[in-house]
C-alpha cells in the first residue's frame, strides 16, 4: 500500500509548501534575532521608537497580560485589578460580591471557585450573557475577556514602555471576536458588531498594559490587508533582512513565501 507521498510522487521538502503561520513567524523571530536584523525591520516600518538596548526584548506568542496575573496572589488585589480596568457601572456592587458570587456574575468556567478570584481569561460569554443585561456593559466584558487569551504572535519591545505587534498571515486574512457560532449568534442577538483581531490588540497592548505601540499586520498578498493598520508584505519585509547563513530549510520557507 503507498502512503501519501508515494501516491502524490512528492520528493520535496514539507518546507517548499508549509502553510502554517506559526511557523512562519517563528522563522521571522530567528532572523530578527540575527545581526541587525531588529535594525534593518524598525527602518522598514519606520518605526518612531528609540531602542533601549538594556530593555530591548523579542516575544513569540507574546501572554504579557496572562503571565503578569499569574504574579498577584491575593483575591482583593485581583477583584480592585479586574475592577480599575473594566470599570463596569455597578462597580459597587461587584465590590461587595463575595469569591463565589464575583466569579459566578461573570460565568467562570469550568465552575465558580469561593477561594480564588478566576482569571478573566477564564470567564464564559454563553454564562455571563445571563447576567449582564446592558450591552455595553457586555461588549466590555467579551473585550476584557478576549484580552487576557490574546497572544499576538511577535511583539518587540523596543523598550519597556514601547512596542511593536506584530500579525503574521500567510493566507488567511484577519480574524474577529467572537469566533465560534454560538457566541456570534448571541452578538447577532444583541445587535454587537464583531471585534476585529488588531482592534483587540490595541486594547490590550495600550489600554491594559499602557504600552505605546506600533500595530503591524504582515500578509503574503495585498488582499489581505488590514483596513486599520500598517500592513506589510512577507516578501518586501524578508528582502530587506540578511538571511545569510540560516537553516536551509527556514530559507525554503522564506523562498515559498516570496514567490
């Protein structure tokens, strides 16, 4: 019996055909790291930010606002946290909820724990549709929510107070909140928009984390374009790096794009 390979008569590299944008970002995360490479792509953008060399950093699916919540130990610090962000308009009565009660108003899953304020990352949009009638109340919360599980895939910090996000697509263009059907029926229901994917990340990177940044969408064909954001062609960005010296497979994968 022949396998896949042997039926098609493929002898070529999965590099040559890799449609993962994953991986592709994380051949752009390797180049960057190369010689002056993070130099050359801030030109490219035209990026207004100096570079703070002792607080220069490059982050691959960049959880900042996950990892930093992870860091608070105590429920009153968590709920004054979720509170001051959020700033929902019965914040008074939010306040004066109890553990059991403050994770149950807001649906989180898989169940409300009376020990632990829960991670907004972890609140269920089906649930708290239930319990938060106003609806700009809830788009609030789904922003606030879809906030702490975005991990844009490549942010330079450029300095601690400064950063570049960047978006990488290969052939899909960009995404939007809610992404399953059933949350979507309940937006269509409410008579909500759906949120574009770098509008959330604007909020997440300036809003939530207070860093000035630079949005960057990167796509392989101008189609695919933000209609809010800088947008950049794999191919434009990759000639103007030096690649010398990579893996040769990273380098098939830059060649695929490029065509």
């Amino acid at each position: 019996m022949k396998n896949m390979r042997n039926y098609l008569n493929w002898t070529g590299s999965y590099s040559t055909i890799n449609r993962e944008e994953r991986n592709l970002a994380v051949v752009f995360y390797h180049v960057l790291l190369q010689r002056d490479n993070l130099r050359r792509f801030l030109d490219v953008i035209r990026s207004p930010f100096g570079v703070v060399e002792s607080e220069v950093g490059i982050y691959f699916e960049y959880a900042y606002i996950r990892d930093l919540w992870f860091q608070i130990e105590d429920n009153d610090t968590k709920k004054g946290l979720i509170c001051e962000l959020l700033r929902p308009k019965n914040v008074h009565d939010i306040q004066a909820m109890n553990t059991l009660e403050f994770n149950s108003y807001f649906g989180a899953v898989p169940k409300p724990s009376s020990k632990y304020i829960q991670s907004p990352g972890k609140w269920s949009l089906s649930r708290y549709d239930k319990t938060i009638e106003d609806d700009d109340e809830f788009l609030k919360v789904c922003k606030f929510k879809w906030a702490f599980n975005a991990k844009p895939d490549i942010v330079i910090h450029t300095s601690r107070e400064q950063a570049v996000c960047i978006e990488a697509k290969v052939e899909s263009s960009e995404g939007y909140y809610p992404q399953n059907s059933r949350e979507r029926k309940i937006f269509e229901s409410r008579g909500l928009e759906c949120v574009r994917q770098t509008y959330l990340q604007e909020y997440l990177m300036e809003d939530l984390l207070g860093v000035e940044t630079q949005l960057i969408f990167l796509v392989q064909k101008v189609g695919q374009a933000s209609e809010t954001h800088q947008t950049l062609l794999w191919k434009d960005v990759f000639e103007s790096l030096d690649v010398s010296g990579i893996p040769r497979f990273m380098q098939e994968m830059i060649n695929a794009v490029k065509a």
